[in-house]
C-alpha cells in the first residue's frame, strides 16, 4: 500500500509539472516527446479570434440620412456576442511526418448576435461565418523548445460569411428611401484571409506578436455566391495588421538561500492586449458616405484570473465601418465591457 501512495504521488508530481511545461520548460518538461508540438498549438490558441459576450455603447460617426426604426437598433443594445471557434481537425504531434508536424488543420465557426433595446423583434441578423482554416510553421520546430523563442507561421483561412437571411437587400420606406434592410436582409459574401504571423517569447513568458496580411472577396455564384449591392460598396480587397501583447502563466521558481529549500510558485493570470486592423482597397464609389472610412480599428483588452477558469473579463474599442454583416453601409465608435472566454485554449 505504501509503495502504491509512492508511486502514485510520483505521477501525480509528474502530471502536475507536465501542466506548467508549456509556460515554463525545464529538463524533464523538454524531455517529453511532444513538448514543442503542445508549445506550438498554445501559441497558435492564443493568437485566434476572440470569444466575448459584452454590453455595448454603438454611436454613429456621422448623422444618419435615414433614422434606424423600431427593431434595428433604434433604442440602443443589450448585448452583442461573438461566439468563435477554430475547431481542430488536425494538429501535429511527434510521431507525424516533419512537414505534417506544422500543420493544424481547423473547421472555423463564428456567430455575432445583437440584442437592441428596441420593443419589436429585438434580435438583430448575426454573422454566420464558416469554412476551413491552416496554420502552417515556417521556423524550426526544434526552436519550439528553447525557454527564449521566435517561431513564425502562415494562417490561411476561406470563410463563408453571411445573415442567413433570403430577403431583399434594399427596401423602401414610406417616404421613399431606399434604405439597407437592417432586419431580414441578404447578406452574403466568402473571403480568402492570408496572414504572415511573428511572435516573439520570452523567458518571463511575455508574448509579442505581429501579422500582416491580405483579404480578398469571392464570389461563388450559386447558393454561397456574393451579393451584387456589394460591389463598389463593401470593398473587394483589404489588407490586414494586428498586434498582441500578452503576459502569459509561468512557473517562477524561488531559492531560498537560508534553507536551502526552492519554492515554486505558479502565476496563473494572463493580460493581452490585442489590436486589429484592416484597410479596405479598391472602388468604394456606390458607398453613400463622402469619407468612405476604409480603415477599421479593433483594439481588445483581456484578463484572465486564472488559467484554470474558462471565463475573464473584456473590454473592447473599434472605430470603423460597422462589422455586423448588413450593417457594414454605418460608420461607428464601438466601446463595450463584458465576459471573455476560451475553450481549450490553455
């Protein structure tokens, strides 16, 4: 029985080091066969789209020509969600090919729901985003292991992006005016992204990264097929920035000098600060506006407290075309609060 105790409290010990290795590598975490691969896959997860549910304040940057109505945000919102997730159909491990090593392969979904304040169907459109994504690592996989590391990868994402809706695109309101059918209309486009991502990891386990990229619009024909209002309105083509800085758990490790006994202490918070950015290219001449507020800016804030926890906190800033699908024709500042969370992503 005591030898049962002792074996089980190695493993146990064993185990629980295991966990601090991504955040923290030593001899016998660097030992395990597949340390670089799980290293490369938490990178990868920190670097995807986030997942909140916030309160939003939407102003628009200009006045509006046509007044929003009762049921498309007349009144303000209640919430907005993004609900996004790069589901693995793929992810290397030691024992693959080399060149299989690199590779994750993902089935990505997003949805972005808003609920308005408004008395009358108060559930606006959402995004509905699907397809395939690929992250594939240009640097040494061996590099992955070292405490100080700056691994670089492509991420090569074709999403479908649409409403879900099958109605008219414009509709005319009783005086006349051709408006957007904020509330039931067609929305529908596919968009290849290409971004070149570099990070930078240090030994106190902050993470810099950067990516550069390129979006451009395709259209499908058939049932997944573009939208012909989109032309020369919502932008063919856009390039792409982002920017991240993030402070991630380690294991920090204290001598004590008059004991001669070392103590591990686990730090299990995490901060990010994120910022995107796209730049939409090429003929805007059918946008109404004058400024035809080609630069979008996100800039996200996000605190974890602890890494055990699947649930943080968020604050989120965008100024820019509004990015709810139909919505793109309204420019607006975006400032909200609210609940941050991942799935996996340890």
């Amino acid at each position: 029985m005591k030898r049962l105790l002792t074996i089980g409290g190695l493993l146990s010990a064993f185990f629980a080091h295991s966990q601090e290795s991504l955040w923290s590598p030593d001899s016998l975490s660097t030992s395990s066969p597949n340390f670089a691969m799980s290293r490369y896959h938490q990178l990868l997860g920190y670097h995807d789209q986030l997942m909140y549910l916030a309160f939003p304040l939407i102003d628009p940057l200009e006045t509006r020509k046509i007044p929003l109505r009762d049921g498309e945000g007349k009144n303000g919102y209640w919430l907005e969600g993004n609900f996004s997730n790069r589901f693995v159909i793929h992810k290397g491990k030691y024992y693959n090919p080399k060149w299989l090593q690199r590779v994750r392969f993902t089935f990505d979904v997003g949805l972005t729901p808003r609920l308005t304040r408004d008395d009358s169907s108060p559930l606006l459109p959402s995004n509905n985003k699907f397809g395939l994504g690929l992250d594939l690592l240009v640097t040494s996989v061996g590099g992955l292991i070292k405490e100080r590391t700056t691994p670089a990868w492509i991420t090569i994402q074709l999403l479908h992006y649409s409403n879900g809706q099958a109605d008219s695109f414009f509709i005319k309101d009783e005086d006349g005016n051709q408006r957007h059918n904020y509330r039931s209309g067609d929305f529908s486009t596919n968009s290849l992204r290409i971004l070149f991502n570099v990070a930078n990891v240090s030994a106190r386990n902050h993470v810099i990264s950067t990516a550069v990229g390129w979006q451009k619009e395709i259209d499908f024909k058939g049932p997944l097929g573009m939208n012909g209002e989109l032309y020369n309105s919502y932008g063919k083509q856009r390039l792409l920035f982002s920017f991240q800085w993030l402070k991630a758990s380690r294991l920090v490790t204290i001598n004590n000098a008059l004991s001669s006994k070392v103590k591990k202490v686990t730090k299990k918070r995490q901060f990010s600060i994120r910022t995107d950015l796209e730049y939409i290219l090429g003929d805007l001449s059918n946008f109404t506006l004058e400024n035809k507020y080609r630069l979008g800016a996100h800039t996200y804030l996000t605190y974890m407290p602890s890494i055990t926890n699947e649930v943080g906190f968020l604050i989120h800033g965008y100024v820019g075309r509004d990015y709810l699908n139909i919505r793109y024709d309204d420019a607006v500042f975006i400032g909200e609060v609210g609940l941050y969370m991942r799935i996996n992503k340890k």
